[in-house]
C-alpha cells in the first residue's frame, strides 16, 4: 500500500525530525518523508534529512515581504513533493489562519506540555513553578489559536523531586520522540477522526493504567 506522504517543518535541532525519519527507515511504517523545510538555512535537522537521503527546501521568512507570500511558497514546496500530512517539529514561526485553514485537519503540531496546559514558550519552567505532578508533551491537529486543536496523544512524565528545567525537557524529549511517530503511525493507517473538534482513534489495542505522582 502507498504510503502517506509527510512534509516536515522545521526550524532547528530536528531531534523529532530524527525520531520520524527512523520510524519511516522501516518499510512496514505506513509513512514517509517527502520533503523536510525549513524556515533557517543552518537548521542542523537539514543536515539529519540530507543524510537520510531525504529532500529538502529552504523557505525563509525573511525572504518575502510578507507572511503570505511566505506562507505560499511553502505550500507551493509541499504540494509539488506531493505532501499529504504537514508536520510541525519544532517549527518556532506562527501560522497564519490561511496557512491553517489550506491545511484543515492534514497539519499536526507536537507541543511540549500537555495541553491545554501550558501553550507557547518556556513550558518546562512553567510546569516546575506552578507544581504539577505530571508535564509531558501532546500532539495535535493545528487550529488558528496557537498550541490549540484536537488532542491526537499525549505523553504524560512524572515531575520529580528536585527536578530541574534541562532534566525534566531531556525526560519529556525522550517521550515526544515516542509519541510523534506514534500519532503519524495512527493517521496513516486511518484511525484517527476528527469529530467536533474533538481526535477519535479507533482500535485500541489496550487500555493505559493510572499513574499516580507520587506514587506513595
Ligand atoms: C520540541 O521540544 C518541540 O516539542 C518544541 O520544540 C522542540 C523542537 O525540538 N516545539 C514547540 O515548542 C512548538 N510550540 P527538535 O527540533 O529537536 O525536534
């Protein structure tokens, strides 16, 4: 069966870049990357995608007056690679409500925190100061609001003691990189619905436990 074509966006590291590109190296993975793109030219997950063998595209924002014009040259790079699903990994620029609406439903984003806890920047500091028991990451289908649509996953990370921000973004990186290929996984292979707003996923193989924080 074809599998279903990815555009990733990024603009730095692409360690989530990295965790997609190697869940697509098996061929039994229901998705592929088709184009990489980034908004910066020195983005080091260009250098992950060319060494994947991978396509790639620099689009910058800087070169164009406007978001629009911006916006439709990378939807003009996509559509020619074929893309079929938009995914946002680590891309640090705001998508206009065109951009979000020519992409309904076929754009995820994967956030660090578990939302709607926690949206924009800084997410791991935030979740130390306000003293929550669990952080962790979620990915979603895009809306115009930033870090807002339908919930697909979440990872969930225990918050421990003594916990500092590098630590607890290290433990949460760990699961986002088990959750994006995970999500794309579900897309790809049709089981996922949007439904008022809301991400329905069918077959379920099993029910999660609960997790308590702390645990006694
Ligand atoms: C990731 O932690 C991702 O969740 C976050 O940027 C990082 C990119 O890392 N995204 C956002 O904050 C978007 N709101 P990566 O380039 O190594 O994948």
């Amino acid at each position: 069966m074809a599998r279903l074509k990815l555009g990733v966006l990024i603009s730095g590291r692409g360690s989530n870049l990295q965790a997609l590109i190697d869940a697509a190296a098996d061929p039994a993975f229901p998705a592929e990357i088709a184009l990489v793109l980034s908004n910066k030219a020195d983005a080091l997950g260009l250098e992950r995608a060319r060494k994947a063998g991978i396509a790639t595209a620099i689009v910058s924002h800087r070169g164009f007056a406007d978001k629009p014009t911006f916006e439709q040259a990378m939807t003009e790079a996509l559509e020619t690679a074929g893309v079929e699903l938009v995914c946002l990994a680590g891309f640090m620029r705001l998508l206009s409500p065109w951009f979000v609406e020519h992409w309904h439903d076929r754009l995820i984003n994967i956030h660090p925190s578990l939302l709607p806890a926690f949206p924009g920047l800084d997410t791991h500091r935030r979740a130390l100061e306000t003293g929550v028991r669990f952080h962790g990451c979620t990915v979603h289908y895009v809306r115009a609001a930033m870090d807002n649509g339908p919930i697909i996953g979440q990872a969930a990370v225990p918050i421990l003691p003594g916990d500092t921000e590098d630590a607890l973004a290290d433990r949460v990186l760990t699961q986002e990189h088990r959750l994006y290929p995970l999500a794309v996984k579900l897309i790809a292979e049709g089981r996922v619905r949007v439904v008022d707003e809301r991400a329905e996923i069918t077959g379920q193989p099993t029910a999660p436990e609960p997790v308590l924080n702390p645990p006694g």
